[in-house]
C-alpha cells in the first residue's frame, strides 16, 4: 500500500516495503530515516542528487539486515536547497538507477582492511576535506569497481569527514582481490591529490 502524509515539519511515504520519514530538527537541519529492499548503489544514487540540489549529508548510520532490507538514518543540512528536503521523495530517489556524476574526490587518509564481517567484506575507514558531493561520489566510484557498502558511518564534525564503511561485491559476497587492489589503487590517487605539490 502506498502512502503519502505531510505535516508541519514532517513528511512520511511508503511505497510497498520501501518508506521514509523526514523531519525538521531546525531551520536548516533534517533528520531522513528510510528503509526498504533498496538495491545496488542506491545510497550513491540519493547522495548525487541531494548534492546536485545544495543539500549536504552530514552524518549517516546504515546497514543491511540479514532479510536484505536496507535501514538508514541521515542528517542532512540545507545549504540554500533547490528543493526542502521535506519536499524529496526519498524512496523514488533510492530507487532511481540513471544519476550521473563525476565520481572524483579527494581524502587524506585510509586504511582498508579484510573483515569477516557479512559473510567476508573490505572493511575501510577515511577521513577527508567535507564537500558537498564527497559521499555520492566515493560511492559511486565503488560502484564503478563492483563494489557496495552493506554497512556506513558516515560523520562530519568541524569540516572534516570521518567515514566507516564494510562493502561487499555488488552481487553479493566477498570482493574479489582484484577488487580489493582496484580499491586501494583509487583511493592512493585520492590521497595524492590531497597532497601539496
């Protein structure tokens, strides 16, 4: 059953398991929870676009359940939006497959370990410059080498990005080695743009 219920300052939609509920925290700052069997590089697809309207995610708690249903909990600032984000179907933008964007960035530093967690995954760990865009974009690029997070900790404090995330293949299992080294490979590029030359 589908849903759509708008109050002062929320906003809630439910599309067949999918669902999102919206809410302002204050003038500028909005609490988004959603979950639902969201697919793919669905969290890089709604990153690109809420960048792409001047809205920037500021921290992020997410992970895949073991049913294979998505739960999510973004804060996210305004920063004179295009669009409010109580205004935003979060569900359709999740579910959303042709977001194009330029899946550069730049961080500092990394580390990128083997985990056993889910099953085998890459369990990586940065920290970077925040800019509008940075997460949309490292997904995507990860997206682009095979690979989707299961599970991210996404937090900004003070200008700076301080991100956790656990990827896995994009048709599930553990990433390959050569994913693994692609991985590092790319993310060496991105710290030596940080670099000062």
């Amino acid at each position: 059953m589908d849903r759509i219920s708008r109050t002062d300052g929320s906003a809630f939609t439910r599309r067949g398991e999918a669902w999102s509920e919206a809410t302002e925290l204050s003038a500028a700052n909005f609490r988004v929870r959603l979950g639902g069997p969201f697919r793919g590089a669905w969290l890089a697809n709604l990153s690109c676009r809420l960048a792409e309207w001047q809205i920037s995610i500021d921290h992020v708690h997410a992970r895949l359940t073991v049913d294979e249903m998505w739960i999510a909990e973004l804060h996210v600032l305004g920063l004179g939006q295009k669009q409010s984000p109580l205004d935003i179907d979060y569900v359709a933008l999740a579910e959303q497959t042709d977001i194009n964007t330029k899946p550069a960035f730049v961080i500092d530093r990394y580390r990128l370990l083997e985990s056993r967690d889910y099953g085998g995954s890459l369990m990586l760990t940065l920290e970077a410059p925040d800019s509008l865009g940075l997460l949309g974009s490292l997904l995507t690029r990860l997206a682009l080498l095979g690979l989707v997070p299961v599970e991210l900790h996404i937090e900004t404090s003070a200008g700076r990005a301080h991100d956790s995330l656990w990827l896995c293949a994009s048709g599930g299992g553990p990433p390959s080695s050569d994913a693994h080294h692609a991985v590092a490979q790319v993310l060496d590029r991105s710290c030596r743009l940080a670099s000062p030359t």
